[in-house]
C-alpha cells in the first residue's frame, strides 16, 4: 500500500508588480479561484474533480498576499477550501512581503535581499519573523493554526526546519530533489523521496522520479502540470513495487487554467491538464485499496518511514513525446 498525498500551493503571483508600478498583484478572483466567464477553474474546479471521487487535497496557502490588499478575499477562499472539507497548512513566498514592506515604505530598496522570495537564504531571526507572521495571518485567515509548511520556490534550509520547529509546526514540504539547484537549500543526505527527520520535523518530500536517456538522465517532479497521467500511474505503480511509503503530488491553485499575460487578465481552461487531473482522480478512486489519498493532517510519521533503496525510472521515450505535447499545449490559444 503507498499512501498518497495530493497538494497544491495556493498563491497569488505579483504580476510583474515589482517590474512595472503601474501593476498591482493579481487578484484572488484570478489566480486562486480562476474565475472566467464559463466558471471557476481554480481550486473551486480542483475540489469538484476530488469530491467526484471521494477524495481529499492539501491545499499550501500563501498568506503574505494578504498584506498588498486582499486579506478578506484571500480569508473567504481559504475557508472555503476548509468548509468544504480538504487541508489547508502553510505557504509563503517572502516576495509578497518584501513587496508590502518596499510599498509601505518600511524597507529601501537597497535593502532588500538579492534572492528576497527564497526564504532558506535570509537570517535566521528573520526567518523566524517571518513564519511568525504567517502562523499569525494563517490563523486570522482560517481560524487555526497550521501544522505543515511549504517554502515558496521550495527555497528552505536546514535552518528554515529549525525555525518550524519553534513556531510549533510538525511537517514540511519543501524538498524537492528536482530543484536543488534552483533554490531549494535542504539537504536530505542523498534520499530523493523518502521522510526523514530534523530536530522535531518531519520533512515529506515531493516525489521525483528519473527520465531521460542512459548518461543524460534526469529527476522529474510528480507536478501535475508537468507530466503525463502514463507517467503519474506509472510512478504509483512502481512506488508500490518497489517499497515506497507515500508518494507526493503537486499542483497549483492555477493549473487547471492557463494565461495570457502576467497580470492574468485573460484565462481559459487548460483541457490537457484537466483531462490529466480527471484521469489521475479516477485511478486512485479505482485503486483506492492500493493508493489511499490523505493529507497532511493525517499523518501517522509511522505509516510514512521507508529506506530508500531505488527511485521509479520512466526511461524516455513517453517523457519525450510529453515533451512535444506540452511544448505545443503552452500556447494560450491552443
């Protein structure tokens, strides 16, 4: 049996608002609910597909949105989400806050630091004000307090979960093997997709899986707009043969959508990505037996121990023609 958790980070984009003054940060209406003419196809459209199938997400919040104007709209879409029966924890992006701090006049700009939305690169005391802040927005917004966190950019470090700690938080989600070279500072002494523990945190990492042809291959994060739904079963499957405890999916509160322009002013449904996601819902209601969905409440740190001993391997020629799906799925008019 593999447990299986299914999240999604649940953000607003600043929509180029730090390039360009005349912008201001998307509103929750469009990166969060993904509201169009035709309907909602943000995480309203993402809880739809679960419900159909009996299953419940994680959604990570972003929170420091909340600062640039948003906070009742944000609360009102975050408690929804709880209403209606899924997780919601913790996610921050300290771009958002420097923003908040550089508007308000509280910051220069010459104080701000080159790598200001990877929270694992500031000061330890800084790092700590800022997931204080966030506990304290979080429960103002949801009306609890949070027991799992995700770095934005997946951008933590080994002091970031010495920091959890203190704040009271049990779980994190923030590494990712794919991204150690692109902000993500934790070091998991070799392990890609199995639990281990610092100090009092237990860190679940997103599951990668391997691709690409002999002497070129590389890791592939189990992102939902990323990969196939041969690729997502596949990963199941082989997680299930080879030991694998849990596997951990992610998403975004945008994937079920795409958009035309930074600021998001024009969106429509992404039916690639849909069908996907349905395909993916469908199987693991199918395989429930095998694949139990849970989220990050419930977890029992027993039932997700593991020793690595291999990562799922999709060699390369499905990943390839994935590739070239998706290169032309990317245009918005597709």
């Amino acid at each position: 049996m593999v447990q299986v958790f299914l999240t999604f980070d649940t953000e607003c984009s600043l929509g180029g608002a730090w390039e360009n003054p005349s912008y201001r940060p998307v509103h929750p209406d469009r990166a969060i609910l993904g509201k169009m003419s035709s309907g909602y196809y943000g995480t309203p459209r993402i809880m739809d597909l679960l419900e159909e199938n009996g299953l419940r997400g994680t959604f990570f919040v972003e929170v420091f949105a909340s600062l640039n104007g948003y906070r009742s709209d944000l609360a009102k879409a975050y408690s929804e989400i709880l209403r209606r029966g899924h997780d919601v924890q913790l996610h921050l992006h300290p771009v958002h806050y420097y923003y908040w701090m550089l508007q308000e006049g509280r910051i220069s700009l010459d104080q701000i630091p080159v790598e200001k939305d990877m929270i694992g690169t500031l000061a330890p005391e800084t790092q700590l004000e800022m997931l204080q802040m966030g506990v304290s927005l979080f429960e103002e917004m949801v009306g609890r307090a949070p027991i799992a966190f995700r770095a934005g950019n997946f951008g933590a470090g080994s002091i970031t979960l010495d920091m959890l700690e203190k704040v009271g938080i049990r779980f994190d989600s923030s590494f990712n093997a794919s991204y150690l070279q692109a902000g993500c500072k934790l070091d998991s002494g070799g392990t890609i997709n199995t639990t281990w523990q610092h100090g009092a945190v237990l860190e679940v990492p997103i599951t990668n899986f391997e691709t690409g042809p002999p002497g070129l291959r590389g890791l592939k994060q189990l992102n939902i707009n990323a990969v196939s739904l041969w690729e997502m079963t596949g990963v199941l499957e082989q997680a299930e043969r080879i030991g694998l405890p849990d596997v951990n999916f992610i998403g975004h509160s945008f994937s079920l959508f795409k958009t035309a322009d930074f600021q998001f002013r024009r969106l429509r449904p992404d039916k690639l990505v849909l069908r996907r996601f349905q395909g993916l819902c469908r199987f693991l209601k199918v395989h429930a037996s095998r694949f139990p969905v849970s989220t990050f409440s419930d977890i029992q740190p027993s039932t997700i121990r593991g020793v690595e001993t291999t990562i799922p391997k999709l060699g390369t020629l499905v990943p390839a023609l994935r590739k070239a799906v998706q290169a032309v799925n990317r245009l918005y008019w597709i």
